[in-house]
C-alpha cells in the first residue's frame, strides 16, 4: 500500500509541476501569449472585458456540463456527488494537459472514484468521450458542406477535395455513431486488442447503458459543443473579426472538426488550434491577428484556466489507493 501512495504522489506532483512549466511557456514565456499578441491585443481585450467576463462564465458552464454528463455515465458504476464529479473533472484538464489532444483527462477523473471501480470508470467515461467526438464530427461535416456548396472558400482548392473530405467525415461519424449507439458492440471491439481482454469483467458496464440513457449523453455533449461554439464567436466579435455571422457559424464548426483529428500534445496544442483557425478564417476575410488573438483567449479560459486549478485539485484532494485509505 506505501508504494501505491508513493506512485500516486509522485504522478500527482509530476502533473503539478508540468502544468506549471507548461503555462509559464505558453503564458509568460520569450513566445507566449503576452509577448506575441502585444500591447495592443491586452488593451483591445480590457475593452471588450464584459465579453471576456460573459466567456468565463460560460466556461464554468461547458465544465459544468461536463462534469453532469460524467455523472450520468458513473451511475452503474459508482455514485458521484455534484461537487466531487466537478472537482474531477476540473482535475482531468490537467492530466489532458500532458496527454495527445487530451485524450489523458479520463485518468484524472477515475481516480475520484474507489479503486476497484476504475477501470469501469474509464471505460463508461470513454463512451462520453465519443459521444463529443461524434457531435464535432457531425457539426464539422456540417459546416464543411454548407461551405462548399456556398462556394465560400476554403483552406484548400473547392471542388474534388472538399467532397472528398465531407465523404470521408461523414463515413466516420456513421462509425462512431454506431460504435456509441451500440456500446455492446464498442465492447466487442475493444476485446479484440489481446490487451484488453484482461478487462472483459470491467468493459462490461458499457453493455448496461440503455438507448435513452445515451441520448441524455449525447444530448449534453451537443449543449456542451453549443456553448464552447458560443464562446468562440463572442471573442471573435469581441476582437473586431468582421465576418457576418454565417460565416463564422460554419468556420468554428470546422475548426473543431479539423483541430481534433490532428493529433497535438500540450507544447502544440494551441499553435495547432490558431494555425486551424487563421487556415479556416483567413480565406473568407477575417484578419489572422485578430483570430490569434480570439484563438488564444479562449484557449487560456477554457483549457489552461480550468488546468491551473485542477492541477491543484489533484495535488490536495483526497484520493483513495485502495477502499477505506486516501491519500
């Protein structure tokens, strides 16, 4: 038992530390946000500061959805308070932080919950993970067809390309969306990795949820996806971007779709999401610094604000290494 509190201690303050080197480089670093969107950039936003203030606000929202919809997805497995669900939520974000495009964030959750029921955590709280996926697939596709049939341009040539990458996006959805209609099936799959095998008795809580219980799920994913969606289109408006409103209705969309298939770690993610963003925006005639700037504001309200804190989180809250002791 000593060296399992050992082992989550160390990882605990290992977390802590790279969430702090991570956001002194991205925030006060020779490349950071304060040094590369200027003087001008920090004014602009204290002008605009009631947009910012309405986007913090609806970022303990998105979170707070999130942290519901995780609930929802622990009931066959374990009962979660409110407050505990947020707190590992919240504390998730930082383990997303060292994980490619996040993907690490179930970790931090499922150590909130008692130690033999983790492993069924992970699998109930990954079925969460693809219902978001499949909303930023099916909101992407979207805004990706609406697009090209506008004739509006593109990161790329319109024509062969895009249709190809609507085709492509919509085969995928279909995938996920049966893979996550059908969690039974999901499980079927996953057993096929000889790996996974060793989890049959775990990955059995995926065949307990039923079909109105999934649409609860998804039905929270795509209210969680309206909100952050929200949030980017007040900061581009609150910058000065200039685009009408449908445009901007289906450029996010596609920027969300395009920035989660790329695979990105914590040093990339936001350069990632801002070159997505200047590709999407520019074409159709918004100024790329203005959308850096949106880029990276919303990514220090929704990403690294929530880390900073859960970081803390997950360095002090009480975690069990087995049933009945903490640490």
């Amino acid at each position: 038992m000593y060296a399992r509190r050992s082992l989550l201690m160390a990882f605990r303050w290992v977390i802590f530390l790279l969430a702090c080197v991570f956001l002194y480089v991205k925030l006060a670093g020779a490349k950071g946000i304060v040094a590369t969107t200027g003087e001008s950039s920090v004014a602009l936003l204290v002008e605009n500061r009631g947009i910012v203030f309405i986007v913090g606000l609806l970022m303990l929202a998105n979170w707070w959805l999130e942290s519901f919809k995780w609930r929802r997805l622990m009931i066959g497995v374990e009962v979660v308070g409110p407050w505990r669900a947020f707190m590992a939520t919240i504390a998730g974000t930082s383990v997303g932080f060292v994980s490619v495009n996040r993907t690490g964030e179930f970790l931090g959750r499922v150590l909130f919950l008692a130690p033999e029921n983790r492993i069924s955590g992970g699998f109930a709280t990954a079925l969460g993970s693809i219902a978001q996926f499949v909303v930023t697939l099916v909101a992407g596709a979207l805004g990706l067809l609406f697009l090209t049939v506008a004739g509006l341009p593109l990161p790329w040539p319109v024509g062969w390309i895009s249709w190809a990458l609507t085709t492509l996006t919509t085969l995928v959805t279909m995938v996920a969306l049966v893979l996550y209609g059908y969690p039974g099936l999901f499980r079927q799959v996953i057993l096929l990795v000889p790996f996974a095998r060793h989890f049959d008795t775990p990955s059995q809580v995926l065949a307990r949820f039923e079909r109105s219980e999934l649409i609860v799920v998804l039905l929270l994913s795509a209210l969680r996806y309206l909100v952050f969606g929200l949030q980017f289109i007040l900061l581009l408006r609150g910058v000065g971007t200039d685009l009408p409103v449908g445009h901007l209705l289906l450029g996010v969309p596609l920027i969300y779709l395009i920035a989660t298939l790329i695979p990105s770690v914590m040093l990339t993610e936001l350069g990632v999401r801002g070159s997505v963003a200047v590709a999407v925006f520019s074409p159709l005639g918004a100024e790329a610094g203005l959308v850096v700037l949106a880029t990276s504001v919303l990514w220090m309200i929704n990403v690294a604000l929530p880390a900073s804190v859960g970081s803390l989180i997950l360095l002090f809250a009480r975690i069990r290494v087995r049933s009945g002791t903490e640490a």
